[in-house]
C-alpha cells in the first residue's frame, strides 16, 4: 500500500506540472487582426444559419467558400427547396437552383429576396464572418476584453458575436447574428477551413 502511494505522488505532480505548462491563448491586436483578416481570401466553414424577417423565417444549414474575391454559399433546406447556391463577386450574384435554373443579375437578387423573404448583405458577410468589418466602408467597433470583435455596427446592421474558438492560431467566430430593421440573421460555425 506504502508503495502505491508512493508511486502516485510522482504520477500526480507530473499531472499537474503538464496542467501548469498549458497556457491561455494570446490577447488579440485588433488593428492587426482586422488588416490580416480583410486580406483572407481563402478560407471556408460550415454549420447552420437561421433567418427571421417579421413573422416569416427559416433555417438551413449553410457552407460558404471564400475563393479570391468570389464566395460561394451553398444553402440546403430553405422553403424545403433542396439546395440553393450562391456565387457573389463584389455586387454580381448568381444564383443555381436544385431544379437546375441558373438566374444572375437583378434576376438573381430579386429571385434570392423574394424566396429567403430578405434581401441579405452578401458582399459584406465575408468579412462579418471573419469578424471584422468590411473595408472602405465606415464602422463602428466595440471590443471584448479579449480584444476581439463584439459587435460591429456596418451598413446599417449591427453584428454581435456571442462565441468564439480558438484553433490554427486564429481566434474565428463560433455564434455571429446581424440584425437591421427587424430582420435576424444567426449563423453557427460548427467547422472552418483556412486555407482551403
């Protein structure tokens, strides 16, 4: 019995000596981190998104792939449509249906807002969703006590970010929600992809 006790005690501080030597992760230099984000161009996730316009709405899950400067957004579930996928450039849209319809254009944007029951800010979601705002464009920032983004007033929406992870050396948004004029849009990031 003296024995096992013995045995324990090394076992137990080498338990707690490998506990001290992990440590939080850094604070965050928010100018920085913005400057870096906004340059990203390749990146991706996945997870789910849930809109809420009056007393319209609907929820989907959602993969986005950022590629140079065209995202692709691809939606499975809204209106028990199937799938929907997006391709944005700047102000271009177009639009590719389950049913094989391909719209662009104003086509595409009135199509979009007419079936999702709200005109989304496309060409700026990339940068909410890295959590920082879009350039060139003013914002107003507020910051945690972290030092990363807790909500951006942009365009008109104000976007809050209730969750972050950590992972790849990136603090990157786990819960973001927009709202503007009694629209809501919440995404949940379940998985991203640097780099893609």
């Amino acid at each position: 019995m003296f024995r096992h006790r013995l045995l324990l005690v090394p076992a137990l501080a080498l338990i707690a000596a490998g506990c001290a030597t992990v440590s939080p992760p850094p604070p965050v230099d928010w100018n920085a981190v913005a400057v870096e984000r906004q340059g990203w161009d390749r990146w991706g996730l996945s997870g789910r998104t849930a809109v809420t316009a009056g007393r319209q709405g609907w929820n989907a899950s959602l993969d986005w792939q950022q590629g140079g400067a065209e995202s692709e957004l691809r939606l499975h579930g809204p209106f028990g449509l199937g799938a929907l996928r997006v391709n944005i450039d700047g102000e271009a849209v177009q639009i590719h249906t389950a049913k094989g319809e391909v719209l662009a254009g104003e086509d595409a944007r009135l199509m979009l807002e007419h079936t999702l029951g709200v005109d989304l800010p496309l060409e700026h979601m990339r940068y909410w969703l890295l959590a920082v705002p879009a350039p060139k464009l003013p914002a107003f920032s507020q910051l945690d006590a972290q030092g990363r983004l807790a909500q951006l007033d942009q365009r008109g929406w104000r976007v809050t970010y209730q969750e972050y992870g950590y992972s790849s050396a990136h603090w990157l948004p786990g819960r973001v929600t927009a709202e503007r004029d009694g629209v809501k849009i919440k995404v949940v990031v379940d998985r991203w992809r640097l780099d893609d």
